[in-house]
C-alpha cells in the first residue's frame, strides 16, 4: 500500500501520515521499484522530526508551516446506492 509517493522525505512524511492514521510502533520501508528494504523507521521519533537540506543533510524538528498540509490518511469514498426495489433512478 503506497501512501506517501513523490516525497522528498519519504520516511518522516510516511511517520506523520502512519500518525494521522492512528498507528504506531516501527515500519519497514521497502524501495519503490525494487521491492528491497530501504530503511525501518520508529514512527512516533519520525514524525517529530524533518530532513534540512541546507548543503548539509540533517534532521531538525518538525514545524508545520501554515501553507504546508499534513500528510492525510486515506478517505474512505461513500457512494450512494439505490434500493433493491427501486429499477430507475428518480
């Protein structure tokens, strides 16, 4: 299951959408096209922190910008269904 793709900073922006969804605990990350482990990740100290890329690489805490939005958990799509009874729509 894919929930964060084209991430600059896939392991932290994956921790605040596991977060989101209420879960916790470690995840494994495995490499898009490859299938191979990339990395594992404790998801609650991951969603605390992002990547600062600044000619160096390197974590810093996690502040929410007002025109940034956090990574959302996956809606659930509601369709509207018809009756059995009912052979046409009104």
């Amino acid at each position: 299951m894919a929930l964060c793709t084209g991430s600059r900073d896939p392991e932290t922006d994956l921790a605040r959408a596991l977060i989101a969804r209420g879960i916790a605990g470690m995840v494994k990350l495995l490499h898009a096209d490859t299938g191979k482990h990339r990395s594992t990740v404790n998801i609650e100290k991951a969603a605390r922190v992002t990547v600062k890329e600044d000619g160096t690489f390197c974590f810093v805490n996690y502040r929410q910008s007002p025109l940034d939005q956090p990574p959302a958990a996956e809606e659930v799509e509601v369709l509207p269904t018809m009756p059995p009874e009912a052979n046409e729509a009104a």
